[in-house]
C-alpha cells in the first residue's frame, strides 16, 4: 500500500483540534507572501529560532521545509548528501576515506536510486518538492556557514533520491551488523560457547528511551507521550524542531535534516508518536567465495555453483593525497563490504593471467581469506519506508498512525502513539526478514542454501496493548515487545527505573516529565559495589573507599565525587579483567581491533576494552571467573584507586564527563566561546535514565546521549516542550547555533509554540518558478512596513483599540526611532545625544542576540511605543540585584500622543497589553522594571500598575530603581 498524498479533499480545513488555542490554525492569520497563490509560503521563527512554515498546500510546504532546512543547516546537509554518495574524503582528506569505500561498496547511493523509482507517484513528487527547496537555499545557507570557506567546497546539487540516500547512510549501521564480525572472533578465540558472553547493548548501537502515560495518570485526564533517542550526537544536531502547517496538516516535531516530513517524532494536534530503536536484527553477513575470470571479472560461489558476480571500479578522490580506486563487487546475497577484489591478495586491476592462466580459479581473497557481503531490506526489496512519511504528517488517530507504519522498512522501530480521544498504541516498525537464527548471531557461508532468506516473508511485527491496568508504557531498547526479532539489547535498568518513577504518581503533567528524563540511578553498578562489599583483606585507605561507596546513593550526579570514584573503580576493573588470562585470546596483542582482515570503519565494534566495559556487569556475575577471583580482582581495584584517590581527590563527575560530539570540521565559531557551549559536563551514565555514554574502561567523556528531548501532550499541544543539545541553527556564530545547550545540559526543556500570533522574524517567499528551472538563492525580501509586519501579540484593549507588538527592523525603523529616542521627554532613555546611524547600530545589536528583543507597538496599525524585553541573568542588571528564576526584564518607551490619539489611561492601556505579553510565556514569572530613580513619574505609574519597589542600583549609566510585578499580583498564579 502507497502514500496517497492527496487523498483529503485539496484545500480541506481541518476541523478545531482540541487544545487548539489562539492562531492554531495555520489557515488563520496569513502574513505578507503566504497563501497568495500556490506558490508562497512564510517562514516565522519562535524566541528559539525554531522554524515555523505555513503553505497554501502540501506540495509547497515540503518545498518551504527544504528551503529552510538549507538556510539552516546548508553544511550538515551537504555532508550529508557526500556521506550517502561515499564523496567525504574529497574536502575532508584521508580520515573520510573509510567511510567512503564502505558506502560505495554497499552500494548506498544506487539502493537510494532504486527505493525512489518505487515509490507512490505522489510521495515521490513529495519528496521531489523537498530537493527543490534544499537546491533553491544551499546557495544562500553556504553563504553563511565558514565550513565551506574553510574546506574549499562548493554546495552541489541534490537529485530527487539524496533524501533516501542520507536516511539510508544514516541507518545502515543501526541494527549493528559489524557485533556479528566480533562473535565471529569470539567463538574462534575464546570457543564457540562463549560467542554471546559480552552481549549487550554495545557500541556501534543507538538506543532510547520512551513513555506513554494513559490519561489515568496525568493531571488532565489526556494521554502524556514522552522520551529522548540516544544516538551518537552530532554537532549540529542529528535533529531539527520544526513545524509544519498547510490547510491539510499542523504537525510539530522533530525531522531528520535532508529528509522531508516528520519520521520519528511527531504531534499532529489530534496524534502524536515517538520511536526507539527495537535492537532488532535485520542485516546479515555472508562469507563468500569469489574468483576472477580471465576476463578480469568475477565470479561468485553460489548454492547452484560458480555464477557471474556484478563488479565495477570507483574512484575515491581523496583531498591532499593520491585518488583511491575501490572495486564494487555484489553477489547474489548483496554487495562486498569485506576483502578487497579477488586475485591472490593482490589489490584491483589485476590481469586474469597474473591469477588464473587460462582459467578462473579459486583464489585467496583478503589478509585472512575473508570476503564477507551485506544483505540488507532496502537492497532486497527497493523500499525504504518512506511512503508512510506522508501519510505521518496526515494522521488523526491512532488508527493513522498504525495504517502508515504499515509501510515502514528501516531502521526497525518500537512505536508508541497515543490520540486526543485517548486512544494508544504500542507495536514494532519495519521490515525484518524470515531466515534461520544462525543469521542473526555470526557470519553464514553464502554458498549453503539453509542460510538464505525466505523470498517474500517477513517476521510477524509484535504488538501489546498500551492502557494496561497501569497506565503506563515503557520503551527503553530492553528485551521487551522487539525480542522474538533481536539477539542483543539494552540490560533492562532504564525500562525497569522509568517505570518505577512513573508509577509513584498519578497526576503527571508536562513539566514534571523533566525529572524522569534527567534521573542519573545506575542500578548497573549493584554487581561491582556488591563484590567490593565482601572483598577480603582491604587495607585501610582501600576500606575506606569501600565505605564511601556503599554509602553512595549510586546516582551519577555531575556534583558527584562519590560517582567519579565509582567511574575510577570501573574503570580499574576493566582493565583488570582485560589482562586476566581468561581473556588473553581477545585483549592485548589479540585485540581483534588490530586485526586487518576488517576495515577500519568496523574497530569500534571489535574492540576488547570497550566491549568488556559494556558487559561488566555481566561479567561480574557469570561463571568467567570464580566467585573468589572476581572477589580478589576488585579488591585489587579498590587498593589501586584508594591509593590514587589519596593522591588525587576526584572531582566532581560533570567535570570529567563532558560532552564529546562529532563534527565533520573542528568547531568553527567565534573566537572566545565557551567550551560548555560545546563539551558541556553534564550528570548520568551509560545505564542511567539520563544515558550519557561514556566508554568504560576508555573514556569518561560520551559521545552518545540525548539527541534530543520531547514531551507531548495530547490534552494541550501548546504544553508541550521539546530541548535538542546545540540549538535550531547549524551556522557558528547564529544566535541560535548554540542557545539550547544550557537547557540540554540541565535537563530543561523549551515550550513549543503553536500559537502563531507569538511567532515572529516572518520571511515571505516565491517559489512560482517552473520546476526544471535550477533557481539561484531566493531574493530577500524588501523591508516591510511596521503595519505589514507580522505581530508576536495582538490584543484588542476595550476603549483603546488594538495592540499588536511586531519587530523592530533596525534599518527601516532607525529614524522612527531616532526621533522618539532624541525628544526632550525621553531623555531618561539616555539616547539624547545620538545620531541615527548609533541608533540603528544599536538596535541591530539588539537584535543580534538571542535574550534580548525590541519590538515595536502598534495602536490600530500606528507606530505608539518602543517596548524591549530582556533575560536579566544576560543582562549587566542582573549584576545588581538576585536574579531569581522566571525574571523577564522589560523597558518601555511610550511616543508622544496628540490630537485624536491623546486618551486618558493611555499608558496603562499599552503597559496592559505588555504584560499581557510577557505572562503569555508560562516561564515569566516576574517583570522587572528598571526606570531612571528620578523619573517619579515613571515609577508612580508603576505602583499604580500593581510592580512592589525594589532597591535603588548603580549602574554605570544611571541610578534606577528597581520593580517587580508577579503573577501573584495579579492573580495569574
């Protein structure tokens, strides 16, 4: 079954979602650009810079999500696209190279090629429309990002299929296949029954964490969707918040750069769904036996004997060094990703005559005789799943939902989905094929006709019921729904904690989903600090260190020492354990990481330290060792790092467990920015709810942790939040390159705006061009007048008219400005002696950053105030007084009123509006005031207004006086 793109009547509105609110509707409140004519469309940006697109249809609104995507993110898309095409190495040297001959030999970029020819017609154009959005913005997007610059690269074009492309490189090692090659030398170093000993989650996979809470647990009686996926995280971010909003749909949600709609994690306004990796296994490996013909080709041993294979010779240009030649080889099982071209160890190009004479031969392939093909669904069938993203975007209920992930292929996902009418869902995702079990555990010989897959099969998908007895569910990666599909999964602490925190109470709101994401227990660490307890003989530093940490509440908290100690008493261990001779033939010198029968690329996953770190908790409580020789190593551990730790004393955990993110470039932003923007020290643990993953044994830092985090609410789509680790834009130095962080690393989240009269920075587009055009960058539009502006707030103040607050523009608004700010009656402004060109600078800084805004107040259209508001913590006010949590800072700057405008109350109609405003945003919790001390005028229409004084501060300008007007004053709390 196919995505019907257009199976709604064209042009249908839907009907008032609940929890709708004002401007929920994208149809409403059209700015300048939008829904003129089929071919425009507005981008508007929250306080985040978080994109918000609005389109007269859904064809376009692809098109504007792409546009904006590449105005974003124009570099992670390119190195997106040159990762799927195996083109990295081009502009990134030497280091990319590996990576390039892998997906070249995969064959990614023609099982992209292949998956979009079958693809419904409409999804198809859907996905087309996104490409000619990315090609419309990349010229405009690289212009702002230094990596380009930096790398000499220019952006090139994308072809209708990159999108499958970049999904199907960003996957391909998601089920973990490369954990089969490290069976495979387990078994033969240690013995076939120790094949599965360090099975675990391990280091290659990706995992998360999700809940569902039914409305018999929440405060309004509506189901609550919540969680974080776990991947390696990316710099910029592996995902995007966006909206997206046409007469058919209104979804926000996290997208996947490069990839049109919302996959993963989404909230229709009626249905929201979010995803973990099901740690199914769905990709084998096949050892092969291949020869070369006299002719140069190749064959393959197959079940009916010797057959022709496909092989052709790619080059991989490689920046600073000598191209590489990479021969393709694909057999009936699926394309050579093991052992470079047949010819008796002798690399490609070689004579059939330098192999076999005048016949082919069997012939010794790689270092140690291994050539190993990849079979994978997408390859198989030509489906990728992507027909149901469409049909995501349109989905009402549950039943949608469902309907759509029928058609999901990879990765294989656990589902859970609720509705408005409290409806759930929990099921698996994708296309698992039908084959023996052997297939699932190590490498099968291509040639034996038993392993092959059954044409035409898939495994049955499971699913449970959701609204159990308890009203909770739980997807944490664990041996849960996914495991008739799956050989290794995450040990079951974070499952089993999320369940334990979420069954305590009955009244869960949004805001209180925060503690659950943020919660650090490692229950891991029981195996460990259970054998330190009995551990004999201990001198007395060492005795010490045992009592310390069995009084250690085990939360891995980033103001611990008591965790950084623990971290060092792991870390003692696994290197213990990888010295014990019980491990000798996989450790040291037998590491099979340093073998070259694999590709580089494969190390992570074959590497002895990291894999005994991962299962150590297994490995303290199997039969590896005896019971005392567990006892004696970890005794040995304690006496080493009681011995350290008197001469070093740890410090606190978040500062050695810091934030390591990949990054195609070193970090490009401006000189003199704070690491923590970057690498910021944060709290949790590899097994913790908060799975930051650090590499036990190796690192203390971690690379993988939350990509994001999201919270649904299903009573009132407005309440619910959303955090990512860096920020919307992937361009260093942009307000919003790296704003998230601070509330990534405390485990805050952001609101998600849906009202769109609280949205601003409205860009209006033309995209009416014929699409074989290749358009350059879409010309900025002219500066608009401040009625035409679209407003933050709009409000209708009886006997006054209506207020709207819109933008200042710097430039068409400096000599508005000029002129109030120079008056006589404003100078307690301090802006008397200024000329227009210092204004305009001025209020362009202003608008630079990212906790300051200025915006300008419109009476029924006409310009009547300056209002700007700020973060006090980012402000030098909040050097003069306690900042306290919820501040929002305010200045206002009333113009003159004359003739008809003049009215009593005139002020206090627009201050109404103001604060209005300011306590829309449920983080306010006080307005701060700062007026001139002896502007007393000023200050008595603010007691009038309900603000309680505060102290009189200096500042380097002036002495003001404080005031505060909370919630409570006026009985919003």
């Amino acid at each position: 079954m196919t995505a019907d793109v257009d199976r709604e009547r064209p042009g249908a509105r839907p009907a008032e979602g609940p929890g709708g609110g004002p401007g929920e509707q994208p149809g409403e409140r059209r700015g300048p650009g939008a829904g003129e004519d089929s071919g425009g469309y507005e981008l508007l940006r929250d306080d985040w810079g978080i994109p918000h697109l609005r389109a007269a249809e859904a064809l376009t609104l692809a098109r504007a999500q792409g546009h904006a995507t590449a105005l974003d993110r124009a570099w992670q898309l390119e190195t997106e696209r040159h990762r799927a095409l195996g083109t990295s190495a081009s502009h990134l040297g030497a280091e990319a190279v590996d990576w390039d001959r892998f997906v070249r030999r995969a064959r990614v970029a023609d099982t992209a090629r292949r998956c979009f020819d079958r693809l419904a017609p409409e999804t198809a154009a859907w996905v087309t429309a996104y490409v000619d959005g990315v090609n419309e913005g990349l010229v405009e997007g690289a212009a702002q990002a230094p990596e380009f610059a930096a790398v000499g690269l220019a952006p090139g074009r994308w072809e209708p299929w990159t999108p499958l492309g970049v999904w199907l490189s960003t996957h391909i090692l998601f089920a973990g296949f490369p954990t089969k090659l490290w069976r495979e030398e387990v078994a033969r170093r240690l013995g076939e029954d120790r094949m599965t000993l360090f099975a675990t989650d391990g280091p290659g996979t990706a995992g998360s964490n999700g809940w569902l809470l039914t409305g018999a647990r929440t405060a309004t009686g509506a189901p609550l969707l919540a969680g974080d996926p776990h991947r390696f995280i990316e710099a910029p971010g592996v995902y995007q918040q966006i909206r997206l909003a046409c007469p058919e749909f209104d979804v926000v949600g996290l997208a996947v750069p490069g990839i049109p709609g919302i996959a993963h994690f989404g909230h229709t306004g009626y249905v929201a769904w979010a995803i973990t990796n099901a740690m199914a296994d769905y990709q084998d490996l096949y050892r092969e036996r291949l020869r070369r013909t006299p002719d140069g080709g190749v064959e393959a041993l197959g079940p009916d004997g010797w057959y022709p294979a496909h092989a052709h010779t790619e080059t991989v240009e490689v920046a600073g060094a000598d191209p590489e030649q990479v021969e393709v080889i694909e057999t009936d099982r699926g394309p050579v990703i093991i052992g470079d071209g047949p010819g008796a160890g002798v690399g490609v190009g070689v004579e059939a005559a330098d192999v076999a004479g005048s016949e082919a031969a069997d012939v010794a392939p790689a270092a140690d005789g291994t050539f190993i093909s990849l079979r994978y669904p997408p390859r198989v069938t030509g489906e990728l799943g992507f027909d149901a993203l469409p049909a995501l975007l349109r989905a009402r209920t549950v039943a949608d939902v469902d309907t759509a992930l029928d058609r999901w292929v990879e990765p294989v996902n656990v589902v859970l989905a609720a509705d408005t009418s409290g409806a759930t869902l929990h099921r698996v995702a994708g296309h698992v094929p039908v084959r023996p079990y052997a297939n699932r555990l190590r490498v099968v010989p291509a040639e034996d006709p038993a392993y092959a897959w059954r044409e035409g099969e898939t495994a049955p998908l499971p699913r449970t019921e959701a609204d159990g007895p308890g009203g909770i569910a739980v997807m944490a990666n664990e041996r849960g729904l996914a495991a008739p599909l799956g050989v290794e999964f995450a040990p079951p602490h974070r499952a089993r904690r999320i369940r334990e925190l979420l069954g305590a109470d009955t009244g869960w709101t949004p805001d209180a989903q925060a503690a659950v994401h943020t919660d650090t227990l490692l229950a891991s660490s029981r195996p460990l600090l259970s054998l330190l307890a009995w551990a004999p003989d201990l001198g007395p530093a060492a005795e010490r260190l045992r009592d310390r940490l069995l009084r250690w509440d085990r939360h891995m908290d980033a103001d611990s020492t008591d965790a950084t100690l623990y971290a060092r008493l792991r870390t003692d261990v696994v290197h213990r354990l990888a010295a014990h001779p019980a491990l000798k033939g996989v450790t040291g010198a037998d590491d099979p990481w340093r073998s070259a029968a694999y590709p580089a690329l494969f190390r992570p996953w074959l590497a002895a330290v990291p894999r005994i770190g991962y299962a150590l908790e297994s490995l303290l409580t199997v039969g590896l060792l005896p019971y005392e020789d567990r006892l004696a190593l970890v005794a040995a551990s304690a006496e080493a790092v009681a011995a350290a730790a008197d001469e070093t004393p740890p410090a606190p955990w978040g500062e050695l467990h810091r934030l390591s993110p990949w990054q195609a470039l070193p970090d490009l932003a401006p000189d003199g920015v704070d690491a923590q923007a970057i690498r910021p020290g944060v709290a949790g643990d590899h097994d913790c709810v908060l799975s930051t993953s650090s590499v036990p044994g190796v690192t203390d830092l971690f690379a993988r942790g939350p990509a994001a985090r999201y919270v649904w609410d299903l009573a009132r789509r407005e309440d619910s939040r959303w955090a990512v680790p860096f920020g919307a834009s992937g361009v260093p130095g942009s307000a919003h390159h790296r704003d998230q962080t601070p509330l990534w690393a405390r485990g805050a989240l952001a609101p998600v705006v849906t009202d769109w009269n609280l949205l601003h920075r409205t860009t209006p587009h033309r995209t009416t061009h014929r699409r074989d055009e290749n358009p350059a960058m879409t010309a900025a539009p002219e500066s608009l007048a401040p009625a035409l502006r679209p407003a933050v707030h709009e409000q209708k103040v009886e006997g006054f008219g209506t207020v709207r607050l819109v933008p200042v523009d710097p430039a068409a608004d400096a000599e508005l400005l000029h002129g109030w700010v120079t008056e006589k009656r404003a100078r307690f402004w301090g802006m008397a002696d200024h000329t227009r060109e210092q204004v305009r600078e001025i209020y362009e800084f202003v608008d630079s950053l990212p906790t300051h805004h200025a915006y300008l107040a419109l009476r029924d259209g006409v310009p009547a105030a300056l209002f700007q508001t700020y973060e006090p913590d980012a402000d030098p006010v909040g050097e003069c007084y306690d900042v306290q949590p919820g501040d929002f800072g305010v200045h206002l700057l009333i113009a003159p009123a004359e003739g008809e405008g003049a009215v009593r109350g005139y002020t206090e109609a627009l201050l109404t509006a103001f604060i209005a405003y300011v306590f829309s945003d449920p983080a306010h919790v006080r307005v701060v005031v700062e007026p001139d001390a002896r502007n007393e005028k000023a200050i008595a229409r603010m007691v009038r207004m309900g603000f309680e004084l505060g102290p009189e501060i200096k500042k380097p300008e002036k002495t003001a006086r404080l005031a505060f007007l909370t919630r409570a004053a006026l009985g919003l709390a």
